[in-house]
C-alpha cells in the first residue's frame, strides 16, 4: 500500500470512529426516573434499583442511559416532569412512589411504566388487577399499609401502658391516608388504642406538630414527604422525648426510638428487574403486579434508654437490626 493510500485510510477511519460511537449512543435505551422528593432521599434505592438493572444485563452508561426527574418535595412540579420523559421518548418510566405514578399514567398511555407504591394501584387506578394489570403500567408494591396493625402490635409489646396515640400523616396524599389509617383503625380497639390524627406538609409543621403533642407515642405514616425528612422526625423525636415508630432504619440511626417496615433495597431491586424485562420487550400489561414482602425491625436501645423504656428480651431477639 502506498503512503498517500495509507495516509486516506487512516483519516477516513479517524472519522467514522466518532460518528459510530455516535449512532451507538443514539441507539441506547433511555429509562425515565420519576420521583417527587431528592436523590438524596434516594440513594440507597437508586443503588438497589441498578442492581435489579444489572440482573436483566444493563448497566447505567454502558448499555443504558437513564434521566432523572426530582421534584424535590413538591408534587405539583411531577406532571411537568413526567411530560419532559414523555417528550424525550424514554423506552420506560420507573415511578418511585405513590405521587409520581399517579403522574406517569396521567402523561403517557404509550410509554411503559413501572411503579413503586405502598397503596393498592388498584385502587389509585393504576391497573385493572394485580395479576393481569393490562395498558403501559405494572410494578411493585410494598407492606408499608398492611403492616400498621403490626406496628400497634410493637407497640403495645414496648409500652404496654400506652393507649393515647398520634398517627402523623400528610395532607398532600389522601388515597393512602385512608388506606393507612383504615388498616390502624381496624386494630386499635383490640389492643386499646385511641388513635388521632395529627398532619404535616411543611417543616413548620412538623416543628408545630412535635411541641404540641400529647400522646403516649407517635406511628408516622409511611408518606415520601416524611421519608425526606427522617433525620429531623429522629431528632425531634429525641428533643421532645416522644417515642415514636417510623418505616426506614434511617429514622432510628438518627435517633428515633423504632422502626418497622418495607425492606427499600429488595423493593427497588424488583423495580430495576421489571424496568429491565421491559427494555428486553416484555409487556407491561403482561406482568403481574409483584409484592415485595421483606419487612425489617430495628430498634435503637439508647433511644429507648433515654426515654426510660425497657426493651424486652423476645422484642429485642426478633429485631433484624439493634443500633445502640
């Protein structure tokens, strides 16, 4: 071959290789995620949810791309947000929570969705059934209602004298409020319990709702306003001494007295193996709707400590985690 050949054929290659390496950037899968809080809040799920990705054989940046929406606690910006994934033509929207799904369906009837929710989506409409859920949308949903009479159940088994509880819930989602509130309502004469209500979308709120508390003890409701806002609910639990049971174990790291709900890490894991089937071509409609049924008991004994509790001995060897 001769120089000047040679020479040609090198740059014609120095310039196919960008523009293969671009048509193969186009050609990858986008997946949408939707969620109404930060991805703070959503760390460890996001983490789960590449693992449930990485099962089905995608990997963020190598084979897939994946665009994130975060409203940032305000739920009125998702129909905005979730119309952007619409436009951008992702190939599937993973909807985290309640308020985001509810926004999917309302944005797409084409684009499949795979959702995460703690109510029942027959219920908020999101399917037709559970196990053939039909149209663009299946997923999977966690114990965090179901559980509530366990929860009272705890309760009672840690304080066996306490029978004035708050339940703290949010305004902005009224669906689950009375899903959550009627599971709790159905246990409490059993075990003794009055039960009222007291609501908070706002850190002022929260502020107010603490100081003016008169309750044995506090159940807060598993809302994602509420999940952002772990750290401080621990905290203030602590501040005006008010043994209170939360869903995550981040709550009890940061101090408050315990915690018993869904397992977020296999709850999202099951949402990246869903969201990749269908990148592989599975039918939404096709995939019955999963439950992930792993629940997770930590107790912080300091807490419980400080505020003069005494844990039991058969509590404490069921716990799944003791902070102390």
């Amino acid at each position: 071959m001769k120089r000047r050949e040679f020479v040609t054929l090198l740059g014609g290659t120095a310039v196919t290789w960008p523009l293969a390496a671009r048509a193969q950037q186009r050609a990858m899968p986008a997946i949408g995620f939707l969620s109404s809080t930060s991805p703070q809040v959503y760390a460890a799920r996001l983490r789960a949810f590449a693992q449930g990705l990485k099962e089905e054989g995608y990997i963020e940046g190598q084979n897939v791309a994946i665009e994130y929406r975060w409203a940032g606690d305000h739920e009125d910006r998702l129909p905005v947000l979730a119309a952007e994934l619409v436009h951008r033509q992702v190939a599937v929207i993973a909807a985290g929570g309640t308020p985001s799904s509810v926004a999917a369906k309302a944005a797409t009837t084409a684009i499949p969705i795979v959702f995460e929710t703690a109510s029942d989506p027959v219920t908020l409409g999101l399917v037709a059934s559970l196990n053939r859920p039909g149209g663009n949308l299946t997923g999977v949903t966690n114990l965090n209602v179901e559980v509530g009479q366990k929860r009272l159940e705890l309760l009672r088994e840690l304080m066996p004298a306490a029978t004035n509880i708050a339940v703290l819930v949010s305004p902005s989602a009224p669906a689950l409020t009375e899903q959550f509130m009627g599971n709790l309502q159905a246990a409490a004469p059993a075990l003794g319990m009055q039960l009222h209500v007291v609501q908070a979308s706002t850190d002022h709120d929260l502020d107010t709702v603490f100081a003016a508390l008169r309750a044995d003890a506090l159940v807060v409701g598993p809302y994602l306003f509420f999940n952002s806002r772990m750290e401080q609910i621990g905290a203030l639990s602590l501040r005006h001494a008010m043994p209170t049971l939360f869903t995550y174990r981040k709550f009890v790291a940061a101090g408050g007295l315990i915690s018993y709900g869904a397992n977020e890490t296999e709850t999202y894991r099951l949402v990246g193996i869903y969201t990749g089937k269908i990148l592989k071509g599975a039918k939404p409609g096709d995939l019955p709707v999963q439950r992930s049924t792993k629940v997770e008991l930590i107790i912080n004994l300091k807490t419980a400590k400080a505020l003069g509790i005494t844990v039991p001995l058969a509590l404490s060897g069921r716990a799944d985690e003791l902070i102390e």
